[in-house]
C-alpha cells in the first residue's frame, strides 16, 4: 500500500510529465492503466493553468460499470493542482476497459483503465495450430541447442570420438532441450493441455508442453541428420572408355582390263 508522501510523488511526477507534454490545462492519468481484478489504479489529475488549488474533482464510470468503479467520487486538488481517486477493479470473467470521465474547472476530460482477469482467460487451441506451434517451436529449440553445442559440446563433451561420445552428446542434448521447453512453455505461455479443453494446471501444462517440444527437437534434430548424410556427392567425371574388338581391312583394288 503507498505510504501518502509516496502518493503525493507520483502525483507530482505525472502532474509535471503531463505539463511537459503540453497537454493543456487538464490532465488525467491512469497509473497504472492495467490492472488486474482486485487491485487498484489511481487515477491522477494535473491542473496547470488558472486558479488550481481547491478546485473540486469528480470521477465517474461511464463505461465498463462491469469493470470497477471509483472509491471515491470527488476531491479536491493540493496546491500544485494535484488530485487523485482510487480506482478498484472487479473480478471479471474477461478482459475488459472501463472509461473514467474526470470533471475538474468546468471541463471533462476521459481516461482508461484495463481490467484483467484474476485467472487468465483460456484461448482454445485447433488441433492443426497445435501442431504447427509444436513444430515451430521444435524446429526453434533444435537450432538453438545445435549453436549451443557447437560452442560448448567439446567442453562438455570431451575428446571426439567413440560411442561414449555420442551418448553424452545425446544427454546434453535433452537437457538444453528440455530447458528451452520450460521456458517457453512457461514465459511464452505455450500451455498445450489447457489450449486444447484439458487441465489448467500450470505445472502439468509447462512440464508436459516440455516433454512434447523436447521429444519433438530431438526428431527434428535426428531429420536433418538424416537429410544431411542423404545429400549424395556429384559423381566426378571419368574418361569414356569403348570396349571391342578392331578389324582393319584393306580395299581391294579392280583389275586392269586385259588386251585382246
């Protein structure tokens, strides 16, 4: 909870910010202007011409009654020409905007706040576009691991060579993988189960999306193995060679005509 001189610095801060702007003579200012349901948004005003000290304020919702309300519908400005009121999101079943209108000095001026659910809102997921995210995403884990290896496999790996190699190589390999799949699955909110109509468990989602985008790097990695010891060489270009046997005749020549 802000401490009142803390509240009195923010109000200064966007009172100056405002003024710097150039946004006239009546400011108002949402801080924050996202808010999830059951926290609060101040909404801040800045008078910065005329008379501004004890001026009245009034706040109120004129749209998204659903979204929250205003505690307090009226206030007074400091002697800066400050004023605030404290606005306190509702638990909404979706994202929503509710629009403060602010009167203060004979004008009205209109600000936003944004209302995010208290549980996030469940996106369903088509089984084609989960397809292609998990392939997408493979393909970005497997490239991202294979330049990882590239710098850190002979460190980690040791001396090249042999079939304990290879199998290091495999394990690092999981591992880097499984590490990128938690992380998106996690801060990239790639949460298969609960996009399909499953479990919203959180945990369940990120280590399961883990375990498939895991699995789906290493086929992915395993192909362009494949396709890469596939690639046939141009054949190298030989002499022409013709087998047989030769036979070498001479012409025969005609006979002179013979004297009667």
């Amino acid at each position: 909870m802000m401490t009142r001189s803390r509240l009195v610095l923010v109000a200064l801060l966007a009172f100056l910010s405002l003024f710097a702007a150039g946004c006239g003579p009546f400011s108002v200012q949402a801080l924050p202007d996202r808010v999830q349901a059951g926290k609060e948004s101040w909404i801040v005003v800045g008078l910065t011409s005329g008379k501004v000290d004890g001026l009245d304020v009034t706040y109120e919702v004129t749209q998204g009654l659903a979204c929250g309300d205003v505690e307090s519908k009226t206030a007074k400005t400091g002697p800066h020409g400050e004023a605030m009121a404290k606005f306190k999101g509702n638990d909404v079943p979706a994202t929503c905007r509710a629009t403060i209108q602010v009167t203060a000095n004979g004008q009205s001026v209109k600000s936003t706040v944004t209302v995010l659910p208290a549980t996030p809102e469940i996106v369903s997921i088509e089984p084609v576009t989960a397809l292609a995210i998990i392939l997408i995403a493979s393909f970005a884990i497997d490239r991202l691991v294979t330049i990882l290896m590239l710098f850190l496999g002979p460190v980690l790996v040791g001396a090249p060579g042999g079939e304990e190699r290879k199998g290091r190589e495999k394990v690092i390999y999981i591992l880097f993988a499984a590490v990128f799949g938690l992380l998106l699955g996690y801060f990239g909110d790639i949460r298969l189960l609960e996009g399909l109509g499953f479990s919203k468990n959180v945990a369940m989602n990120v280590v399961l999306t883990a375990l498939i985008l895991t699995a789906g790097s290493d086929s992915i990695s395993g192909l362009m193995k494949k396709m890469d010891r596939g690639a046939l060489p141009e054949p190298e270009a030989k002499p022409l060679v013709i087998q047989g046997d030769l036979t070498l005749q001479r012409p025969s020549r005609p006979k002179p005509p013979q004297a009667d």
